[in-house]
C-alpha cells in the first residue's frame, strides 16, 4: 500500500469499509473491486479492511493477493459478528460501512449511503426484498422480530437485520462490546443506536440473490435476533417489557378483586392476590432495572449528530 494510495494513506480516511469473508473464494477480488472503483469515484478518502474469518476454502490466499487492503486472518471461524467488531475497532475512518462479500448487496452504492449520512448517526441500506432461502418461514419471523423491536424502541424500523449500513464511528464504539458473535450484531447495532437516542435513516436498496453458499440457519439464527432485541431493550428501556405485563396483571387482579367481592361477599379468593402480588412484582422489577440502566448511563456519551 502507498501513501499517496486513496484506498489509506498517511492520514486517517473519510471511510473506512470493512468486510466480513468466511469462505467467499471465487468472487472475494470482484466484491472488492465494485467497491474500490464506487469510492475511488466518490470525494472520499477511504479504506477497506477485510476480515478473513477463519475460511477453508482457500480465501485467506486469495485475499493476500490483492493489493491496497488490510488484512485481517482469524484461525478459526468466530462468527460475523466477531469479524465485524475487529474490523470496526481497526478502522481508521470516521465514518464505517458495513457490507458483505456475498454479492447481494449493491456496494457501488456505498458512497450515497456515506453522502446521506450527513445529519444523521446511521444510515441503513432497506432491502426491497428478500432473496434468502426458505422464505416461507423467514418472511413472517423477520417481520413478527421488526415489529416487536419497533415496539420496544418506539419507531418504525423498515429494515432491522440489513447488513449494508453507514455509522459514525465515535458513537458505534461505545458499543462494540455488546456485538453478539453471529449474525445477530445488525440487529444490535441497530437497537443501541436507537434506544439511545441516535438518529437512523433508511435508504431503500436493491437485494440480489447471494453467491456462494448461504450461512444463515433459520431456526438458531432467528431465536438469536428475537433474543438479542429483548436482552438490548432490557439494557436500555426495560420498562416497555415489564410494563405492559404489570399493567395487565394488575388490571387483571382488579377485575378478580371486583368479582370476588360481589360474588364471595367481600372474601378475597387467593389466586386473586397471587394476581396482583404478580403485577406489582412486574412493576418494581420493572422500576428497578430502570433506575440502574439511568445511573450506570456514562455521563461522557457521544453526542447524537445534528442536521
């Protein structure tokens, strides 16, 4: 690499890309090209840093041969998520795309979401479609997962589990070390930054059907996401969780407590105040992990970007 490469020089770069690999031999050089020939187009300084995870077909030796990258080799498969916080933490840039080297996503495109994030905090590539395998059954679990989770965060998320994405770099450290190891990651980047208060826009972006063999197993990887947006909202807002159970508990045990006293001339029955003894439960667990998620809050957060 030189110094007067536009692809990382001497000074840090307005961009840095960092691609995920686990056995992409055969389409890993075009991938990279797409990419160098959209942002040597672009006003921006960039690099792209490649994270071999622990492939076995050959694609750590492909990559070495490909000039103008950094490189960096797991000896063994840790997941995506892994390869994506490595590369993160690597980079040099001030603003971050995630991408992937599958061919699905259109990366010549990566340049408008870095242009589009101006004002913004993230910006994420919405897919327009879906092109995965068994769509019968991912379909309707995504969209049960995106609904709940925009529940959870209080507003619309078009796209939760987009692997094509632009973000700040200052703010997304902060919560690097909550990335789970696999596929999971985007949707948690995504919670963090709007459960904290940053701003996300969704720009709508072609899905093409992938290259290669898909690494995605419907049923782990699903749980995995429904797990990991109700563990990040009890992180950040634990009250839209337990909530709405003590609302309905108690409400639940008042109705009881009514019927009980005009039907067992004012004798309370006890799974009526097994009822309301649960509500009120909810409520203080609830009361409580809001307390502690306000105090551990750090008071030197990155401040949310601005239009």
């Amino acid at each position: 690499m030189t110094d007067t490469d536009r692809a990382g020089g001497t000074s840090d770069p307005d961009v840095t890309v960092v691609l995920p690999v686990f056995n992409e031999r055969g389409h890993i050089r075009t991938e990279i090209d797409r990419i160098r020939n959209a942002l040597d187009a672009s006003p921006y300084t960039y690099e792209i840093v490649v994270v071999d995870d622990g492939s076995r077909d050959g694609s750590a030796e492909e990559l070495r041969d490909i000039e103008h990258i950094r490189l960096i080799i797991f000896p063994q498969n840790r997941g995506s998520g892994a390869a994506r916080r490595a590369g993160t933490h690597a980079a040099r840039g001030r603003v971050v795309v995630w991408t992937d080297a599958d061919m699905t996503y259109p990366n010549d495109e990566i340049p408008r979401l870095v242009k589009e994030l101006d004002g913004y905090d993230q910006v994420v590539g919405a897919r327009t479609s879906e092109q995965g395998t068994q769509k019968a059954l991912r379909v309707p679990a995504k969209w049960i997962i995106r609904k709940l989770a925009s529940y959870l965060v209080e507003k619309p998320i078009p796209d939760l589990n987009s692997g094509m994405r632009a973000f700040r770099a200052d703010v997304a450290r902060q919560y690097l070390h909550l990335l789970p190891q696999g596929f999971s990651h985007v949707t948690t980047i995504t919670m963090a930054f709007l459960a904290n208060g940053y701003s996300i826009k969704y720009v709508p972006i072609e899905y093409s059907t992938r290259a290669g063999k898909s690494k995605f197993h419907w049923w782990r990887d699903t749980k995995n996401y429904l797990v990991q947006v109700v563990r990040m909202v009890l992180s950040y807002k634990p009250l839209r969780v337990f909530l709405p159970f003590s609302t309905t508990l108690l409400a639940l045990g008042l109705a009881k407590l009514g019927f009980d006293w005009w039907n067992r001339d004012f004798r309370l029955a006890a799974n009526t105040l097994l009822i309301l003894f649960a509500g009120l439960l909810f409520l203080g667990i609830g009361l409580l992990a809001d307390l502690i998620v306000r105090v551990a809050k750090p008071a030197d957060e990155v401040e949310p970007a601005s239009l």
